[in-house]
C-alpha cells in the first residue's frame, strides 16, 4: 500500500492510494494472484474521485474502472473499456480501497462502530465498521498498541476475485499515523494476512 504524490481529475486536484497484490512462488502453485488497485479522493479525504483495479487471479483477468459524478451522484462502472452499470450513491461514498485512507482520519476513541457508504460502481452500501477494541502487536522489532476495525461491506465486491464480500479486518496502530500494520483478508480457502513491511533498520 503506497500513498502517491498527488494527481489531478476532472480538473482538480486529488490525493492517490495504490495497492498492488502478488503472491509468492510457492502460493502461485495454488492460487496465483498479481492484482493493482488505485483509488482517487479528493484533498479532504471526504469521498472518493475515482478507483480502478487490474485484477489478475489464478486465470481470471478484470480491467474495471469507478467513475464519480458527484454532481448527479452516481458511479458509473466501466469492464474493460464498457459501462456496464451506473449506480446511484449517497454524498460522501468512498471506494472499496480509499475507505481504508478515511479509516485514518476517524477518531476511533469512545466509540464502538461507525458507517460510511462504499461503492465498488455496481453497487453502493452503508458499510458498518465495528471497532473491537484495542490490541497490542509486535511489528518490526518492538510492540505497538493497535485499534482492531471489523469490517461488514457486504455485496461489494472485494480485494480478491473469489472473496464474497469486502470484508476484513484491520489493526491500525493507535498513534496519530493510524498506520495499518496487519490486514486480515476472508477467503472461501481461509484467511490471507497481510502484514505491513517494517522500515529497514539498516
């Protein structure tokens, strides 16, 4: 996950999220991935501008784009080059990557859950994240107390092709960063964890 120098869209200037996916060698016997997503917001990181995914997966190849009109609010999904759906959406709906940048900006003390709106561009959902409680991780070479979110964004679709729905759970370290160290993914096999890679000591 790489947070890019900032872009323009539609004339405006927009903050830019990547997200690029590969499996090992030793995975890619069973189920090979080598998937990219990018996600537009605009500068208040309020609602998103745009997303894209180039999903490539144990033979399954997905070249999908989101458009947001914010101006009709709608999200027009594009399938390698075609609309094939255009959905309405609610004032500040994010998309099934940037919701984890917005995720960085809540206050996450005192509270138990909170909802946003997300649209993967064919379909647009209140999604309720739950907020466990707190954790404390190792990460690197010391521990660092982390916010555990659970998310429920069902019918979006995910950041794997044979996922059901987007949902994950998340540690985001409790410091003013909210840096997500551990990403925990649901899959019809079992569970994928992502762990963030810790800063060269060297």
């Amino acid at each position: 996950m790489v947070v890019l120098p900032n872009t323009f869209a539609a004339g405006k200037e927009v903050r830019r999220f990547n997200l690029r996916i590969r499996t090992t060698a030793l995975i890619d016997l069973i189920y090979k991935v080598r998937s990219e997503f990018e996600a537009l917001s605009n500068m208040e990181l309020s609602r998103s501008m745009g997303y894209r995914k180039i999903q490539s997966e144990a033979g399954t190849h997905k070249d999908e784009t989101v458009h947001f009109n914010w101006q009709n609010l709608t999200a027009g999904h594009i399938n390698n080059g075609r609309y094939t759906a255009v959905t309405p959406i609610q004032p500040g709906t994010f998309d099934p990557l940037g919701i984890f940048y917005f995720l960085r900006t809540v206050n996450l003390n005192d509270i138990d859950h909170f909802e946003r709106p997300v649209s993967d561009g064919k379909k647009c959902i209140v999604s309720r994240l739950v907020v466990t409680g707190k954790d404390r991780i190792r990460w690197g070479d010391s521990f660092h107390d982390t916010y555990v979110i659970r998310s429920h964004m069902k019918g979006i679709e995910g950041l794997f092709e044979k996922s059901q729905d987007s949902h994950y759970t998340l540690w985001l370290s409790a410091d003013i960063k909210r840096t997500p160290l551990v990403i925990e993914i649901d899959m019809f096999f079992g569970t994928i964890v992502c762990r963030l890679v810790p800063p060269s000591s060297g």
